[in-house]
C-alpha cells in the first residue's frame, strides 16, 4: 500500500506490521427498512431488533438498546415530535371544531371547556409514539452512526468567543 511522502510524485511501501487489521471479522450493520424502524419507534421498541425499549422515562431515550447496543442516544429528535404532534392533532380536531360552530353555535366558553383539554390530552397520549417513530426514523436515516458529522469527538473545545466588543447598535 503506498503512502505519500510530502512529495507528490515519491510514494513508499507502509510496512505491513504498521497496518492495523481487526481481530475479527465485523459484521455490516443491518438497517431494517424505513416504515419497519418507524413502526417499532411507534411501539416503543428498538428501531434495529425491535426488541429493547427506546424510552427510559416518559420522553427520554435510553442511551443504548439493551438487546443489540444500538446508540439511541445520540438520536435527538428535538423539535420534529411536537411539530408532528400539533399537525395530526389539529388535523384531527379542527373539523369537528368548525362543525359544531356552524350547526349548533355554542357559546365561546363551552369551546374551552371541551376542546382545549380534549387538545392536551390527545397532544399528551401521541407525543410519546411519534417521538419513538420520529427515533426510528432518524435511525434509518443514518443518524446514529458512528461516521455522521454530528458526532465528532466529544472532547474539542469550545468555539471561542470573538475577542474584542460586539457590534455597536446606532438607534
């Protein structure tokens, strides 16, 4: 195997002790398909063996599958969960919201009182599944992987701050 030294044109032989080779051979890392991690993100379950939980509390995720050690925490599904949440649930609620208005005209406060906690309470039962497809799918995705960007070396230093004063603000 030639290797480069400074040089362009000059190449000499890596000599094979300085090679490095696994022990043993690695196994490729088997991703199921899409909808089949989502599925199993849906039932709070590893998205990769479908056996192991994905969820240690009510919305945190285990570091790692306990079953095939797959590094769920790294997922951070952050933000998606609660957009798809408030999408479906809306979806689901704003028909009948404006259906009832239009025949029966109910007064304001009866609105509050029935659909505001109907809201919370359906937003509350489907954050959890949602949360565990959206893990699935970031799995599938690639983003649990130990070569995807996100996850450089966990010890650099912070970016420095720049020196000197902010920007100045003329109003």
């Amino acid at each position: 195997m030639p290797v480069q030294n400074g040089d362009p044109d000059v190449t000499t032989p890596l000599p094979e002790a300085t090679l490095w080779r696994p022990a043993a051979p690695v196994a490729p890392s088997v991703k199921p398909p899409m909808l089949t991690g989502i599925r199993r993100g849906l039932m709070n379950r590893c998205p990769v063996c479908g056996e192991g939980r994905v969820f240690d509390g009510f919305l945190r995720v285990v570091p790692e599958c306990e079953v095939c050690h797959a590094p769920l925490g790294r997922l951070r599904a952050d933000d998606a969960p609660p957009y798809i949440v408030l999408f479906l649930t809306g979806h689901l609620l704003i028909p009948p919201i404006f259906w009832i208005e239009k025949a029966y005209e109910p007064p304001m406060w009866l609105h509050m009182v029935v659909w505001l906690p109907l809201f919370t309470v359906i937003c509350t039962l489907l954050l959890r599944p949602v949360k565990g497809a959206v893990v699935g799918w970031m799995m599938h995705l690639g983003f649990g992987d130990d070569d995807h960007p996100n996850h450089g070396p966990a010890d650099l230093p912070p970016p420095a701050s720049p020196s000197g004063p902010g920007p100045e603000r003329h109003g």
